[in-house]
C-alpha cells in the first residue's frame, strides 16, 4: 500500500512538473525558430524518465534481481489489464529495451521476435507466463501498434523514442562545436529508407527459421528445438532468440547509461552469459557495442542516421503512411500550395532529409521518412505554408517569423 502511494505521488509530481516546464518553454521562449525545439526536447526527456519510470519509483534492490544492480526489471504498464494474456506490457513504438531495467513499455520488435520464438506457444517466458498462444500474442502487438500509428504516426519517432533523444543531443554537441553536419546524397538517402523494410523482413524471417520447430513442426536449423528447464533454451540459438536485439543500439546504449548512473551493475553484465563482451552473450555484447559505436559517429556527421534505418520506424511508417492506412491515419502534415514558395527551407532542416514537403504541391506531404517533429513547420517563414493536422484539426501552423 505504501509503494502504491509512492507511486501516485511520483507521478503527480511528475505531471504537474511537466505541465509548468511546458508553460514556461511556450511562454518565455522568444525565439520563435528554437520554441517547438525547445518543446520537443523537453518532452524526450520527459518521455525518458516516464519509460524508464522505475528506475524513479522502485521497489530497489530486491534479492531477485540484486545480482543485475540496485534498479527493478520492470513497472510495466498494462501488464496487470492483460494479466498472462499479454504479462510484457504495452507495446508502445519507441525503443523501449527490454534488457535495461527499469522497464515501463515494451519495444515491439522485441515483442514480435520473442513471441515467434521462442515463445511461440510456451507457456512461460522470461520471468512471467503466458495462457495465450504466439499468434494471439502477436495480434495484441501490431492490434496496438496499429492503433498507436493510426493515431499519431511516427510522431513517437519524433518526439518520445529514447534513442532518437540519444541522435539528437549528438546532434546539438556537433553544434557546439560549429561542425556543419552531413548530408546524403537523394539517391543513399532514398535506398537508406528502403533498407529499413528490408531490415524488419529479414530478422522477421530469421525468428521464423529459429522458431519453425514450434511453428511448423519442422526444425530447419539444428539445435532449435526448445528445451531446458525453462524450455526456452533453444541449443545453438540459445542466445539467438530476438536476433534484432543483437544488433539494437539501443540495447547497450540503455544498459551502458544505467551501469553510470549505478542502477545496473557493469562487472555483472558484462560477463553475462558466455564472458566479456561474447557474440551472443544476454546484455552487453561485441555486436551491439561496435553497432552502437558506428551509429554514434555516424549520427554525428549525418542528423538522425539511426532513424533513417530503423525498422521499428519502418513498422510505425507501414500503419501510417502506406495505403490503406495513410487514408485514415488522424495525424498528417499538410501544405497549402498556394502559400508556399518553393524557398526549400524545409527541405534543408529536415533531420532525415524527407522531401515530399518540398517536392509534392500541397495536401498531405506525410511520408515515411517523416517523424513529425515539426522542424519545417518551426522553420518555414511563410504564415499557414505547413500545418500539422490532428483529426482534421489544425494544431501547429508555421509563422512569418521573419
């Protein structure tokens, strides 16, 4: 009963901090090119700590999870509505790790990858059970994430994806420094966005091969057949299970920033399962390591790398951009040809260089690349040019700030 009224405690304190930090940044922010910016990284922040929001409201140090440091592994969110049905939590399109602690959402791409294999129809999976089978599962995730894209499209990319926070403050260290950043050419950048789609099919395909035996009753590579004493060791691709997740830089980007806060505890998972830094060990691992690291020093010389290949972003663009969901997707950005100028600015501060702002007349000019973060809309020097549009309603409009 205490814990519980901690937890409404924090909460509120953390909601009326956000509502009066919103006010402040609208109300006193002058510059009106920096105001939506300023807005949006206070809300990363914000959507920071509510994703990780155990690590803020506890129980700590509990003997289960002592070993892994002094944080919970999870408060999730909707893990008591759905009960064993669907114990993981609210599938919520940002890349919330499951492996960090703190845990409050679930990553979807985590989610589809474990519940192909190998939990499948296992009725247990790490550390909670399941009464329904991997295909009702599945359907409870794209059920949500669907509904989460239809409403508000990849403004999660934009605005809440901890990861995207991660680019973006790369992004104000390069101008600090007064480095001009980098930019593909059309061309890389277009077959940059295909390779996304690519990306999700291929670790989609791999989890399917991995769990065939649970699937299909046909083990096509040796050693996939699940066992154990949790059944869910599967031989070769003990380790293997959520393939993705080994090359997720997300996963010890979360990991790495809670091991220096002194929430998870480095010398442990470091080790974990097969010695420092193995191919497939649980937590840290060489690949997600050198990925992280290339992705950091990429994101540096080009804005937003990471998102312009991300397949949780290609599955949040597929709900709500791409017929026919682009057709009753509430959140759009509109142009209005008569206003525009064609002066290319939007084009230019575009963090992923989308184009169809600038290349298409007018209407709709939501497209995949597009996390709506409202950085044309902040920048375009034309009154009512771009507007964004929820349910047919207008809620941002660009300014003549010149």
């Amino acid at each position: 009963m205490v814990w519980e009224n901690s937890i409404t405690l924090v909460a509120l304190l953390f909601l009326t901090t956000g509502v009066f930090c919103v006010f402040f940044i609208l109300k006193f922010t002058k510059d009106k090119t920096k105001k939506i910016s300023n807005l949006r990284l206070f809300i990363q922040v914000a959507a920071l700590l509510a994703i990780f929001l155990g690590l803020l409201i506890g129980p700590f140090g509990t003997p289960r999870w002592l070993p892994l440091g002094i944080s919970p592994r999870d408060s999730l969110v909707g893990g008591e509505f759905f009960g064993n049905q669907f114990p993981d939590g609210l599938s919520v399109p940002v890349l919330a790790c499951y492996y960090p602690n703190g845990r409050t959402v679930t990553c979807p791409i985590w989610q589809i990858q474990a519940y192909i294999f190998p939990f499948w129809d296992t009725g247990r999976g790490y550390d909670v059970f399941y009464s329904t089978s991997g295909l009702e599962k599945l359907a409870i995730v794209f059920g949500l994430v669907i509904g989460m894209s239809i409403v508000l499209g990849r403004f999660f990319c934009g605005w809440l994806c901890p990861f995207g926070l991660y680019m973006d403050l790369i992004t104000r260290v390069r101008k600090f420094f007064r480095i001009r950043h980098l930019s593909f050419s059309d061309r890389t950048n277009t077959a940059l966005g295909q390779f996304r789609f690519i990306l999700i099919a291929a670790f989609l395909i791999l989890s399917f091969i991995f769990g065939s035996y649970a699937i299909f009753g046909t083990e096509l590579i040796p050693g996939t057949i699940p066992g154990g004493p949790l059944g869910t060791e599967a031989g070769i691709v003990g380790s293997l299970n959520e393939p993705f997740c080994l090359v997720c830089p997300m996963r010890p980007l979360g990991i790495l920033v809670e091991c220096a806060l002194g929430y998870m505890n480095y010398s442990y998972v470091s080790q974990i399962t097969y010695g420092p830094f193995w191919v497939s060990g649980f937590y840290l691992t060489a690949i997600n390591l050198a990925v992280l690291i290339v992705v950091t020093v990429l994101s540096f010389a080009y804005r937003r790398f990471w998102c312009r290949i991300c397949p949780l972003g290609a599955l949040t663009a597929i709900f709500s951009t791409f017929s026919p969901f682009k057709q009753i997707a509430l959140t759009r950005l509109h142009k209005n040809e008569v206003k525009c100028t064609k002066c290319g600015v939007c084009k230019r501060v575009c963090p992923t260089q989308a184009t169809e702002m600038f290349e298409k007349k007018g209407g709709d000019v939501t497209e995949s690349r597009c996390m709506l973060c409202m950085r044309c809309i902040e920048m375009c020097p034309y009154e009512d040019a771009l507007t964004l549009e929820v349910a047919g309603k207008t809620v941002l409009r660009s300014r003549n700030w010149l």
